[in-house]
C-alpha cells in the first residue's frame, strides 16, 4: 500500500516517539483509531523470553467510553487474541479465529465478544527477535473493517517490530545502569557527566544527593562551585576532553573541606546522541557496614556469627578490644577470635583481615 505522508506524521513517527511514552504507543494508538475508524485498538506486549503478555495499553473512541471493558485475558484463554497459535505477521480477521468445529467452545467465544461489544476485528502478532512479542488489535460493533484496514496492520508490524526491538534494547541499558547505580550507591559513590564546558548532562541519584547544583534555567546546569574552582573544572574538562583514558583530575568542592570531585575522560558513548567531556566522582565518608554484612561473611568464609560479628567491628575502625568488649567478649576471647578470623581467612594481621572485608560482598549486603 501507498504511504500517505499523513501516515509518516500521524503512525510512524509516534511509535518512535512512543518508546519515551509510559504507557508506550498510547497516541499512536490513538491515531490509529482515527485512520482506521475503529471502535477501540488495544497493543498488548510480552518480554522477550516470556510469550505472555503483561502490558495492555488501550485506546477507546468516543462513542465506546460507556463500552464494558476490553478483557484480553479473558479473550486470550478463549483461543481469540492475544493468540500463541496466530503467525508472526499475519493479519486475521475475527471469523478466522473463531473455532467453528466446536460448538460450545464457539459459543462461549462469542458470549465473550458480546459482552464487550466486538462484532468485527482485525488483528496481526508481531514478533521481534530480543525485543518480545506484541499484538495489535483493531474492534468495530457495526461494520466490518475492511482491506485497506488489514494492509496498514501488515505494513506497520514491521515498524513496531524494530520499535519493539529499540524498546527492550533500552530497556537492558537502563537494567544496567539500575544496578551499577545501586552497588555504586551502596558504597556512597556518585557520578555526574560534564561537558567540555564543565555543564552537568547528567547525574545519578546519589551524585544528586552530594552535590549541590545552580538553578540556571535550561536543561544543562552547573555544579555550585565559588568562582575560581568553577574555572578549574572548567578548564579539567576542557582537557580531559582530549586526554588519555588514565588522565585524572581532583577538584576541590569548597575552600575548607576535604571532599573532592575527581575527573577522568568520558568513555565513547556510541551514535553520539550525547557527548560528555569528563566523568566526575565523587564519595561520602565510610558508613556503616550493612546488618546482614555478619551473613555474608560467615557464608563466605565458615566465621560463626560472633567472628563474623568481630570482624566487621575491625573493619570499622575498632580495635579487637573494643570491638570483643562491645559483643561481651573477654580481652583473652576475642584476642582467640582473632587469630580464628586470621587462620580461616589466611590472613597474617588485622590490616589484611580488614582488607579482605572491604573489598568483598560484606559491605554490599
């Protein structure tokens, strides 16, 4: 069929738009119904791997806003749609799904379409390889859809298909960047993208939660820095642009703290959609290691709860008196302990011992 260019505006370019929708597709849908007259249009989608739906986003005309509600569940246990047995890419009307050579079956198929008032319909799966599954779905009461209808359907599956594909792509990417915010998080780290010009393009959580940021109107803003060390991160970000990838520089975050912001290059991000100069770091002072810590390593390394206990106190700063007296050990019992931690861990001393706890899983429990 011809693309009609209000077909670009009105179909084509939402379901890209639609990718940053929540729920996505929903004008896209919309317009949908407008181009195609339909009662109501419905896209449920299925992750990849799973082959069951479990996002429905709807679309309803007007004059089907008193309508019973869409069950696709409902309709899906009945053999209808969303349908495991319809082929990828292929557009089906409702009398070809309907199951004819079993009476009651058929019957209980067509109680369910009345009840939501589906006379006529169009449906096609689309199927993308890493990116789930989708069925979309066109229903009128009255007249049939017709032709014209089930060509759109087959020309647009291949367009949700390379946006569903985008979609579970950035979907993996956001997975990735959850988690290595939440171990990052765990440790007190923050990190925050600059520009060349030392503008903040973009912050996690917790770089949110330390740094302190101006109000400039516009989507780039600037760390809140006094005037000279603004300049100097200005111009570290100016050369870390061009810099080696183990370039490194440390930026004061005011005149009498201690804490810095530490720089180093951008990785290349690929297509380019968003360039940062330098990456900034920066980190609260030790906290407190997690309750369920004493868990882990005694799972790790065969400590009862008590050594697991003692150990976690030295890698807090305590010493092994202080830390035995705090769990109502004797000097000479947690003196014994200690040596246990020692010979269990292969550790020669407290310093190694306290190495060995912070560079493993305890203190991200």
């Amino acid at each position: 069929m011809a693309f009609l260019s209000t077909d670009q505006r009105e179909l084509y370019l939402p379901l890209m738009e639609g990718l940053l929708e929540d729920p996505p597709w929903q004008r896209f849908l919309g317009n949908l119904l407008q181009r195609t007259g339909a009662r109501r249009s419905a896209l449920a989608l299925a992750p990849p791997g799973s082959g069951e739906p479990t996002l429905t986003v709807r679309a309803d005309a007007a004059r089907a806003a008193l309508d019973p509600a869409l069950d696709l569940p409902r309709l899906a246990v009945l053999g209808l749609f969303p349908g495991p047995k319809m082929r990828t890419g292929r557009v089906y009307t409702l009398g070809e799904m309907l199951d004819f050579d079993a009476p009651s079956r058929l019957g209980a198929q067509r109680s369910a379409l009345g009840a939501m008032r589906i006379n006529h319909a169009r449906a096609v799966r689309i199927g993308s390889p890493g990116g789930g599954e989708a069925w979309l779905l066109l229903t009128r009461e009255r007249e049939d859809l017709g032709a014209a209808d089930s060509a759109l359907l087959a020309a647009l599956a291949p367009h949700l298909a390379a946006a569903l594909a985008v979609r579970a792509a950035l979907g993996r990417a956001e997975m990735r960047a959850a988690m290595a915010q939440g171990a990052l998080a765990m440790l007190g780290v923050g990190e925050v993208a600059l520009s060349a010009a030392g503008q903040v393009l973009a912050a996690d959580p917790e770089a949110e939660r330390q740094l302190a940021f101006t109000a400039e109107p516009g989507p780039l803003r600037r760390l809140q820095l006094i005037p000279e060390t603004a300049r100097m991160l200005e111009a570290a970000c100016t050369a870390l642009a061009a810099a080696p990838p183990e370039a490194r520089r440390l930026i004061p975050l005011g005149e009498r703290s201690t804490r810095h912001l530490l720089l180093r290059p951008a990785p290349t991000i690929p297509g380019g959609a968003m360039a940062p100069a330098a990456i900034g770091l920066v980190r609260t002072g030790p906290s407190a290691i997690p309750a369920d810590a004493a868990k882990v390593l005694a799972a790790v390394h065969g400590f009862s709860m008590r050594e697991a206990a003692l150990a976690i106190g030295l890698a807090q700063g305590e010493t092994i008196l202080d830390a035995g007296a705090r769990l109502g050990l004797t000097a000479e019992t947690a003196r014994n302990y200690s040596k246990r931690l020692y010979a269990k861990t292969g550790t020669s001393g407290q310093a190694q011992l306290v190495a060995l706890v912070l560079t493993g899983l305890a203190p991200l429990a």
